[in-house]
C-alpha cells in the first residue's frame, strides 16, 4: 500500500521534478521553505496541472503515466482537496455544502456515511447555518467533512488552519488527528508550523527548490532534518500510552517505552495513546541524579551524536533504548560538562515543557 509520485514541470525558471514513494496511510508532511515547489507538486497530484513528465499510483489507481500519454483529469481523481481558504458554496446552508459532493457518488461509492462523520466532526448544531454564521474554526471543519465525504483515495491539506486563530487551531487540531486514525485516508498535509508538523505527521516528505530533498519517518527527520531542527529550535516526539492520573496535582502518567514521563496540565484519560512534542531547549543535561530538584522528569540517558548549530549552541543527540531525544546547551556547558558520544547523563524535562 503506497503513492508513487514522479513529476517534472517547467515553471519559466523554476523547475519542478520530484520523485518519491510514501505510504499510502497515515499523514504525509510536505515540508519546505516557501518558493520550494509545494504548491505546484500539489497542484499536479490534483490534476489541476498537466506536467511535462509525469507518474502518480496510489495503490493499485493510476492517475498519471505520461510515458503512455495517460492523464486523469481533476473531476475523475477522487482526490479531496482543502485550501487554507475554506471555498464553502456562500449560498447554501453547511448540510448541503456537505451533501454537495456526497450526493454526486454513485451509491455503491458511499462507504463513508453522513451521519457518521457529521458525529466525528461536531457539525449537529451547524447543518442549518450558512458559512457566514459560523467562525472560521467551523467553516473548515465543514471543509473537512465535505472532502471527506467524497470517499477519496487521497486527502491533501494545503495549510488549512493557517488563516486560523490560535484558538480556531486548537479547535480543530484534534479533528485532523482523527481523520487517518479512524477514517483511514491517506492525507498529503502542508504546513510551515513545526509544532502542528510535529503533532500530526508520520512520514515526511522534504522539498527546497523543486526537488524532495529528503524523506522518511517524522520521528527520525524531526531529529537529522536540518530544515527542520534549525528552523523553529530543534523537537523530537515521544509516543506513549497514560497509565495513571492524578487529580489532586494535575498530573498524567505517560508511559514512554520502558521509562515513564510525568505531564503537568489538564488531565488526560488512562489507557489514552499520547503523542509528546518536547522542545529541545526545555531538556537540561547533569551528570549526576539531582534529588532536590523541581523538575519531574529526570532519565538516565547516554549522549549519542553532538551537533553545531551555531550560534555559540550545542545540539545534543541523547538515547534511551530505542528513544532519541534532543537538547539544547551552550557550549560552554558542553565543555564544562566534557560530553562526548558515550556519555551516561541525567536528561531533565520539566513536565510543564511538555506539548502535548
């Protein structure tokens, strides 16, 4: 089960030609810096371009073969396309915008039902209303839902909470997380926010300058990824399930492989699967295990790989087991402490650096 993917397209002096194979699951980030290609790669996935060469399979549907002069257009593609602009239909009220693709599948097409993901999307209270009754948040949630409900092979998302508020963000964070986890459709997800990367992605696909420059799984590119560790401050992700909750001071027991990892803030529920974004400055480093100290979190760990970023930094590649985590020192601390690959050291965490 995977896409293949290979375009090349002449833009005057931009050149696109990319060529990759992603899993045909989860959320694929398309990461990049502005200017490197990703709108137009979009826009020939889509079918909204013709390329000059050109290839795309998703599973066993072929969508372009240029070697065969062989071309879907945009209307036959079933491939469900939401912008950072939600492009609701002005005059008719949220049920039919959703009904408006829906409606237009055949009926052995509808396997994903109406009723189902109005539910997942909290749309109840919105079906009666027009897009300009409702905020921004909830225009793309329709936005959402409506893609969705074309039954598509592929789902792209082209920084759709960008023009969003922090809040309308939060809001509607948890609704993309759903969408691969409990409707199963591969998603192609655009963003230059690191932290919604961080929390959303399983794979990436990295491009500068008309070409994919890297590839690979989220959680091993968030920590060798130089666009990505020195873009926003270097991140690492630590997956786990809650094992334990305790009311009286707020704070979530996560189990993170063989070692536990204390959450301070609202309380999550036990047996829930969490994914911990931790920013590589919130992570100290001793040599020793501090008793009295204020920090929670403090895992004994041996220093991998050091990095210079710059800046009179030091980035240091720590693991436990099968876990890599990141932190940020100075290098006068990194001399102090004469770390070197193969040191045993203390990562402390404070568990209310913790992004959940």
């Amino acid at each position: 089960m995977n896409i293949q993917a290979h375009y090349k397209k002449f833009y005057g002096n931009f050149i696109l030609d990319v060529r990759f194979e992603i899993p045909a699951q989860g959320i694929t980030i398309l990461f990049g810096p502005s200017g490197s290609g990703k709108s137009s790669l979009l826009n020939c996935i889509a079918g909204l371009d013709k390329a000059e060469q050109s290839h795309l399979k998703v599973n066993d549907r072929l969508f372009d073969d240029s070697a065969n002069h062989f071309h879907l257009s945009c209307q036959r593609r079933n491939i469900g396309y939401v912008f950072q602009d939600n492009r609701l239909f002005p005059h008719l009220d949220v049920k039919h915008n959703l009904l408006y693709g829906y409606n237009r599948l055949e009926p052995h097409q509808r396997t994903i039902q109406f009723d189902h993901v109005v539910d997942k999307f909290s749309l109840q209270q919105l079906l009666d209303k027009l897009p300009h009754q409702i905020s921004g948040g909830q225009k793309q949630r329709v936005a959402l839902a409506r893609a969705i409900l074309r039954n598509p092979q592929l789902l792209i998302l082209d920084e759709p909470v960008s023009a969003l508020d922090y809040a309308s963000k939060q809001e509607l964070l948890p609704y993309l997380e759903r969408i691969h986890k409990e409707l199963t459709i591969p998603v192609l997800y655009v963003s230059h926010d690191i932290r919604e990367v961080l929390q959303l992605g399983d794979y990436m696909l990295v491009m500068q300058d008309g070409h994919i420059v890297d590839q690979g799984e989220l959680v091993d590119l968030c920590v060798s990824q130089p666009l990505l560790t020195q873009s926003e401050g270097a991140s690492f992700i630590l997956e786990g399930v809650v094992t334990d909750t305790d009311k009286h001071h707020c704070i979530s027991t996560v189990k993170c492989q063989d070692h536990d990892l204390l959450l301070s803030g609202n309380l999550l529920e036990v047996n829930q699967s969490v994914r911990i974004l931790v920013h590589a400055k919130d992570v100290s480093l001793s040599l020793s295990h501090v008793i009295d100290s204020s920090i929670l979190n403090i895992l004994e760990s041996t220093v991998h790989k050091l990095h210079t970023p710059g800046n009179g930094k030091q980035l240091v590649e720590l693991i436990i087991g099968e876990t890599r985590l990141l932190a940020t020192l100075s290098l006068r601390s990194v001399i102090a402490l004469k770390l070197k690959p193969g040191s045993k050291v203390f990562a402390q965490i404070k568990a209310t650096a913790v992004v959940r």
